[in-house]
C-alpha cells in the first residue's frame, strides 16, 4: 500500500470516530501485525501515539526501528514464557487473564522499577479457543492483582466473536461495559478497550475509549 493511501486510510478512521466521539474521548491504537516499521514510523508521523503488536516476536524483530514517541502496546495473547522478552519494551498488555501471568509480569517489572499498565481481557462470547476472564470472574480476579505491587491495572479489554450483526456485536460489548462501570465508575482515566476494524464503531457506541484498528487501515493483512 503506497503512503497516500495509508494516510487517507488513517484519516478516514479517525473522521469516523469523531462522528461518534463528540467530546474526544476515544483513542485510536493501530494494530500492526504483520506491517513494516517503516510504514508504522510514518502514522506515527501522521500523529499515531498508539501502536498495538499481537505477537512477542514482532515486538522484538521491530522494537529498534520503531520511533518510540508513540506508545507501544502488546494486545495479543502472551504466554507467561515470553513476558521476559516485551517486559521492559511495551508500555501496556490488554490480555491479562491469569494469576500466573501477572506474577510473572510483576517479577520482572518489579527489579528494574518498572509498573506494568494492564487491561484484564474478559470472554464475553464464552469462546473456549480465547484467552480472557469469563465475566462473572472478572471481579474477583481484578480484586487478586491487587497482590502484585508492579502491576496497574487501568481498565478492560475484550474481544468478541466474530458476528454478523450490530445487534449481535453491542451484546458482548454492552456486557463488557456493565462490568467495566462496575469495576472503574469512579476512575476517569480508565480504559474500555473493544472494536477492531470491522466492529469499531458500534464498540464506540457501547462505550469504548480505545479502539484497535488495523486491516481498515492497512487493508487485509499480507501473513509472514
């Protein structure tokens, strides 16, 4: 995709997020899966701050060539194993979803001083392949990292199933919302994370504040 089309691509999306954003509250993380430094480098240079990787190795293989004025998140699955790779690159990790994971997390934040930002993922479709906290645990796991002092958690994300309607769609993210005013009602920076680029305009309407958007960007992506 030449450099024109990735900035009518970039602008497009955010045109159509203030539509439904009136008062700016929601923020645009690109996922880049697949894509080239060079062409994440340039929406930086558009004004992207927020870059999201699905994979541990992407993150290594492109961590020196990224301009690091833009936040980098790891938004994939992350298996305990590789936490010692992305600990001391990545700024946030949206798929929190075991206490193991997040001890891990805090014993390698904890000797270098860092505190990990985190987003607790929730199941909301139930789905048996996903990682994520079924939404009725959800609480009582948010209440046990309070044990891990290098770990924040600031919000939650969700991925829901693919479907076929709006309708379909608002019924994960609605569920999720419940859980996150529940948990968050009197944090006003905290984070609802919903929407990739087929749903995330209805996840805005539910009540996301940031929305990963990739393949409405990029177009479909090229797998490695």
């Amino acid at each position: 995709m030449t450099k024109e089309q990735l900035k009518t691509n970039y602008e497009s999306t955010l045109a159509k997020i203030r539509e439904l954003d009136k008062d700016g509250r929601v923020r645009l993380l690109i996922a880049t899966k697949t894509q080239s430094a060079e062409d994440i480098n340039y929406l930086i240079s558009l004004g992207a701050d927020i870059i999201g990787e699905n994979r541990v190795n992407e993150v290594r293989e492109k961590y020196d060539s990224l301009d690091k004025s833009a936040s980098l998140h790891l938004i994939g699955t992350l298996q305990k194993n590789k936490v010692k790779y992305i600990y001391d690159k990545v700024d946030m990790i949206h798929s929190l979803d075991s206490l193991s994971l997040a001890e891990e997390i805090n014993r390698r934040c904890a000797p270098i001083g860092k505190v990990m930002d985190v987003l607790i993922e929730v199941n909301s479709g139930r789905e048996a392949a996903k990682g994520g906290i079924l939404p009725e645990d959800v609480e009582e796991f948010y209440a046990s990292l309070s044990a891990y002092p290098s770990i924040r958690v600031r919000g939650l994300m969700t991925m829901a199933p693919r479907c076929e309607t709006k309708a379909e769609y608002m019924k994960y993210f609605s569920l999720t919302k419940e859980i996150f005013d529940k948990l968050f009602k009197n944090e006003d920076d905290a984070i609802l994370s919903m929407g990739m680029s087929e749903s995330y305009l209805y996840a805005i309407e539910a009540g996301a504040n940031l929305v990963r958007v990739g393949s409405a960007i990029f177009g479909e992506r090229k797998y490695l």
